[in-house]
C-alpha cells in the first residue's frame, strides 16, 4: 500500500467522524466488559437510535483509565466522563446530549488522577475502536511505518531511538537504542523481532491493557523495529490468560496485512515482516527472555545462562530483538514526533513515561501514565487517591516479584529507572531512586 | 588462531587465561577446586545447581562459575563464609527434595552427591525432608531410573542429546513437579530412541541411574570414560 492510500483512509475516516455531531464511548477493555460495559453499549446504542439521533456516534473504545468505577462512558471528549454506569442510565445518557450532563452519574474528571497524568502510550485509549484500522489509522496510524519505510534508512531509525533515550519498559531497563543497533549490526540472514507480552508479575495489566486498547500501535512498533534492525519474522508472546488480547491481536494482524501494512512488500517496498502469536502457558519464568525464546522454539520454558545473549544468538540461533510490549508502543510517536520531543520528557536519566498498574489497597485502581520522575507520593496520594477508609499508607511493592518494596518513608522519591536502589532486589525494576 | 590472554585474580593468586574460558576452567588449570554437581567437562555447562557460585568483586550476585567467563582484572573468590552457607544449604534442599536413604543405596560410598556432602560438612540438615512418592522405572533390560535419587541434574538428558545423538531424556513438569523422563513419558524399556549406550548411567552423579545386578554399594560408575566426552564433544565442535 501506497501512503497516500493510508492518508485518503484517514480523511475518509475522519470525514465519517466530522459528519457526527457528537460521540459516546464506552470503555470495552477487560476490567469495564468484566462489570457489564458491552450490555451498557447496547442499550446506549438503542436508545441512540430510538432517539433518531444520527448525529450520534456510538462505540466500544479501550481503557479511560479508572478501572475502580468502571464501566467508564464520555460523552464529546474526555472531560464529560460517567462512571459505574448500568443499563438503567442508558436513557439519560441519551438524552443528554440535549438536556446537559447526568450529574447522578458523573465523574470528576479535574482531579489529578486525570490531570497529572500525560500519556504518549496511552494517548489513543479511550478514544480508538481497538478491533477498527481505520480508526487507528485516523489517530495517525502507521504513518511512522510508512515514513520510516519509505523515505529513512534503518541507521537513521535506529539513531532516533539511540537519541529518544527510551529504555526497555520489561523490567531491566536497557537502552532500546543500543539493543537495536547491536541486534542490526549482528550478521545473520535471518534476523527476528519478539514482543515480550508475558507479563507475569502478579497485579500488572499494562502491557495487556495496551493491547486490548491499541493492539495496531504495537504492531506498528515491532515493524519499525524489524525494520531498523533488517528482521522478516516476528513473535508476540503473549499468555492465554489474555484472551481478549489474544483475540484483538490476531484482528489487528489480519486487518494490518490486508492493507499491505504487514506481510510482504510493506507499502509497496520491498520490505516484508510476517508477524505470529505465540501462546505462552502462563509460567512467570517464560517472561525471561531466554526462557520465551525456548518456549518459542518448542522447548521446555527455562532460561539459559547469557552470553550469549539473544541479540547475537537468539531464536533458532539468529539474532533476534526481544522488547517489552510498552517499549514498542513508544517506537511510534517517537519516530513521527521525534527523539527530541521525547527526551524533552522526564528526567536527565529516564526519559519519557511510564505506565503503572495501580492495585491492591488504594482508592483509584486502574491504569495510569506519568512523566518519569513523578513521585510515589503523588502516584499514591495525588493519582491514586491516597488508602481507603483513610487508613495509613504503608509500603508499595514496584516491579513485580524480581522487584521490592518501598517504605512510606520513601515516598518523596521520584521515580526513574533506578540505578543506586532503596531495595537491595530491585535495582532491575521501574521504581522509585534515591 | 588468534587468542587473546588475559590475567585475573582467584582467591588472590594471579593466574593467565585464554578469553572465552570459563572461571571453573581456569580455577581447575590452577589447581583451585571449585565444588561442582550439574557441571560435567564435555556437556553443555547450564549452570543449574549453583554449587559453584563465586563471588566476583564489583558484582553483588554470585556468579556460576561454570558459565561465568573470565575477564582481564577479574578478582573471584571461591571460598568464604558466605559461599559454605550457600552450598551447604543447596546441598540440604537436594538431600530433602528426594529420598536419600544411603544406607541402602547402590551407589553408598560412590556417590557424588554423598561425597560432596561430605567434603562440605554438611553434618546435619536444617529444612525439613519432604518424602515425596516417587516411581522406578525398571523396564530397561539393563539398566534401572530410581525418580527418588534423582537431583536433577540434567546430565543424563545432556550426555544423550549432544554426545550420542539420542535424546531419549528430557524434563517434563515444572518446578518440585519436575522430573526425567524417557521419550515421550513412556517406560524407559519401551523406549524406540534409547540405544542402550549406557552414558546416562556412567555421568548419573547419584544412584538415579544403575545397572541391573548391583546391590548396595556395589554401583560404581565408570569415570574413565569420562574423558571420551570432551574428545567427542571437540570432535563435533
Ligand atoms: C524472571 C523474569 C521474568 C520476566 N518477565 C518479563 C515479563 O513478564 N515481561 C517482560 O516484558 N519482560 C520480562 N522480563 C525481562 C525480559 O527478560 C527482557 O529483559 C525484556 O523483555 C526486554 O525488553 P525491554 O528491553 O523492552 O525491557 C523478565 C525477566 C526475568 C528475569
Ligand atoms: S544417590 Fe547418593 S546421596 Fe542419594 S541415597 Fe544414594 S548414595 Fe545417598
Ligand atoms: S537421573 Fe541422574 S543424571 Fe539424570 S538428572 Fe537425575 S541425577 Fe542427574
């Protein structure tokens, strides 16, 4: 496919939207379908439509973030948000649009759980179709791909991400930049490309809300990726606890593939990147890149000692790229915005933003992206709405099982990708650094 | 062939190396002993047990010595307080996890498990046994798989895949579930892949593995054979 395919299909699809004079969406993602968000979809679309209102469009988007009060509706834009919404206020959602926002239902979206949030992963959640092209394609979809394909050379992708700063958002932190350029460099006439969507710590959806959410902006990424580094096959492990996932995925490939955006000769060059899903079984040890790539091949999941590591030697002995899910959800902003624009974010160190999960006992449960730097008293506190029935903030546990605890006496730490560390295991994790 | 030399320190000696060589290789050339179990010279090293942590300054985990290559400066030690504790404990959750009963043993007084235990002071165990209920299969003609002596070791299913090219042993199950099987889980006798070679039995550190006919203390396995696997091994390589 030509880009100027993929523009008319923008316009058009942006043309269909114009055409709307308003738009209720409904988050689908797994935690707002779990509490009844699709029975809150219909009965908004009836009455939609029992109202004549054509002017109105109605659709199932990805995750608004406050998973606690699901399911979450907006109505014309993020700031008119309903939460807990049932079946029974679908009439009143209806008829708002002509008499003024449901008050009973609404949700304060001016405090900082909203506000000091910034989202670049994120940034197509709550407004995207994930299970529609289109509407990723609308949001400026695979414009990077084209770019990259059409008019840059791999080095030059490979050094925009060296200069964006971004580092692995899987738990070790490594500079995605540097990975690429050594998985590039490494000879080989067959190279892959691996998107690490195991997910293991207990707790975490990130990485599966992203792909519920905006499953193409990662198949966007890991084709930049296998571009850049010279791949023509690539993996997404992902667990079959995630069926939803699993099932938007294998939608987004065949969508992305019928537009000649996947497969052979990637928008018209010759460029081909075929990509597969890999079930994994849900062992935490088949996170560990070594251990995913055994699992790849058909071997038992368990890790083997590196060097050599999977950049030069990987699966079936070539070299292959293996990132996080967050880390190729970030490939395509950075090469339409730029790696400036991105390192302008964050800290010295940790550039960009972070995705957490926030569980267990704290007042917004949900999904959330911050600036690195911010710090956990404000992710506690600010974000999360501090501990319910006000009872004392503790501790928190970053990271996941290879990661620690930190004491509420730490909590003016901000976070970055910790080098000297609070806790003696987590120097491998996202967390908060002295 | 070009090969790069470079000199590090073990337990404060100064010793040469070739680049590529691992900290075990190294420590053996100069006579330092290094505790091993998983390790077998002509396998593929996995570094699974970890008997044979080192420390290695400048990094706060413990390195396998046996995977660990060496570097220019390195500075290892392969004995302190710390590391006893280490290995003598791996050495108690071995003993627990199967069932060890020397006594009655076909391998008693040639095990090498028992003799590491010994040679480490392991005089008494800490962690409670755990009993488990494990099979013998006695199918083969000649030779028998007691689960109970079992440490997993994975130098059975090694020796069969890289050095004859069999691979009749695997894994199968996962964490205390884990265990060698033969094929796909069927009874070794049955066995379409096993060519009745005998390696498995010969590099088996424990009793897991014997020949038909012995009784107690009577297993002794044949280590002479032990070199040919290097020489195999650098014949395929
Ligand atoms: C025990 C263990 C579990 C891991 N689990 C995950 C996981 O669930 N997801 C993930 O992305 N990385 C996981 N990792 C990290 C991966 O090995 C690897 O570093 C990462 O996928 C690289 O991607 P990145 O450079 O984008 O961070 C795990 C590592 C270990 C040691
Ligand atoms: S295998 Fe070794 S340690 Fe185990 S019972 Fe036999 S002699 Fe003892
Ligand atoms: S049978 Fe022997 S060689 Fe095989 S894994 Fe068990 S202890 Fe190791």
């Amino acid at each position: 496919m030509m880009r100027d395919v993929l523009l008319k299909t923008a316009e058009a699809e942006r043309a269909v939207k114009d055409e709307k004079k308003h738009s209720i969406r409904i988050c689908t993602a797994a935690s707002c379908l779990s509490c009844g968000a699709e029975k809150v979809r219909k009965a908004i679309a009836e009455k939609v439509k029992a109202a004549g209102r054509e002017d109105t469009a109605v659709a199932g988007v990805g995750c608004m973030g406050l998973c606690a009060k699901g399911p979450l509706v907006t109505v014309d834009g993020p700031e008119t948000m309903y939460a807990e919404v049932t079946e029974e206020d679908a009439a009143d959602i209806a008829a708002s649009l002509d008499n003024g926002p449901v008050e009973r239902i609404r949700c304060d979206t001016t405090t900082p759980f909203f506000q000091r949030q910034e989202k670049i992963v994120l940034e197509n959640c709550d407004r995207i179709n994930p299970e529609r092209i289109e509407d990723y394609i609308a949001a400026d979809g695979y414009l990077a791909l084209t770019t990259a394909v059409l008019e840059r050379q791999p080095f030059d992708i490979v050094d925009e991400i060296v200069r964006s700063g971004l580092r692995g958002r899987g738990g070790g932190g490594y500079p995605t930049g540097l990975k690429w350029s050594t998985v590039a460099k490494a000879p080989g006439p067959m190279k892959y490309v691996i998107c690490n969507a195991d997910e293991g710590d207990p707790g975490a959806f990130m990485d599966r809300s992203i792909l519920e959410c905006d499953p193409h902006r990662v198949l966007e990424g890991m084709a930049v990726a296998a571009y850049a580094v010279g791949a023509s096959e690539g993996y997404i492990y992902i667990r079959a606890e995630y069926p939803l996932a699993v099932k938007r995925l294998k939608l987004a490939i065949r969508q992305a593939e019928k537009m000649g955006l996947l497969g052979k000769n990637i928008a018209g060059t010759d460029f081909s990147f075929s990509i597969d899903i890999r079930l994994g079984a849900g062992a935490f040890v088949c996170g560990e890149e070594t251990a995913l790539i055994a699992s790849i091949e058909g071997q038992r999941g368990q890790p083997m000692p590196r060097p050599p590591y999977p950049a030069e030697s990987g699966l079936w002995d070539s070299p292959t790229l293996i990132n996080n899910v967050e880390t190729f959800a970030n490939i395509a902003p950075i090469i339409r915005k730029g790696a400036d624009w991105y390192a302008a974010i964050g800290t010295e160190t940790s550039k960009g933003t972070k995705v957490f999960a926030l569980a267990g006992r704290i007042n917004n449960t949900g999904l959330i992206e911050v600036p690195m730097g911010i710090t956990l008293r404000e992710i506690v506190y600010d974000i999360g709405g501090g501990i319910p029935d006000g009872k004392a903030f503790k501790a928190v546990q970053t990271g996941g099982p290879s990661g620690g605890c930190v004491p509420a006496s730490l909590a003016e730490t901000p976070i970055i990708r910790s080098t000297t560390n609070l806790c003696r295991s987590s120097d491998r994790s996202w967390g908060p650094a002295a | 062939m070009n090969v790069r030399i470079v000199t590090l320190s073990i337990d404060g000696r100064d010793v040469g190396a070739r680049e590529g060589q691992t900290i075990l290789e190294v420590a053996g050339e100069n006579g330092i002993e290094i505790p091993t179990m998983c390790n077998l010279t002509g396998l593929k090293p996995i570094g699974a047990c970890r008997l044979c942590v080192v420390e290695v300054a400048g990094s706060r985990k413990l390195l396998s010595a046996c995977t660990t290559g060496v570097t220019e400066g390195m500075q290892v030690t392969t004995d302190s307080e710390r590391l006893r504790n280490y290995r003598r404990t791996i050495l108690e959750f071995l003993f627990t996890e199967g069932n060890h009963t020397c006594a009655v043993c076909v391998s008693n007084g040639k095990c090498e498990l028992q003799e590491l235990a010994r040679k480490l002071g392991m005089n008494h165990v800490d962690v409670p046994y755990r009993y488990p209920r494990r099979d013998v299969d006695a199918t083969h003609p000649r030779f028998v798989l007691d689960h109970n002596r079992c440490i997993l070791c994975t130098r059975c299913v090694r020796v069969c895949d890289e050095i004859e090219g069999a691979h009749t042993w695997d894994v199968m199950g996962r964490g205390i579930d884990s265990k060698v099987i033969t094929d796909l889980h069927q009874p070794w006798g049955s066995s379409t892949s096993c060519t009745s070679c005998g390696k498995c039995v010969h590099v088996c550190p424990t009793g897991a593995l014997f020949e038909k006919g012995h009784s107690v203390a009577e297993m002794a396995k044949r280590r002479q054979f032990l070199p040919y696997l290097s020489t195999m091994r650098g014949a395929k390589e």
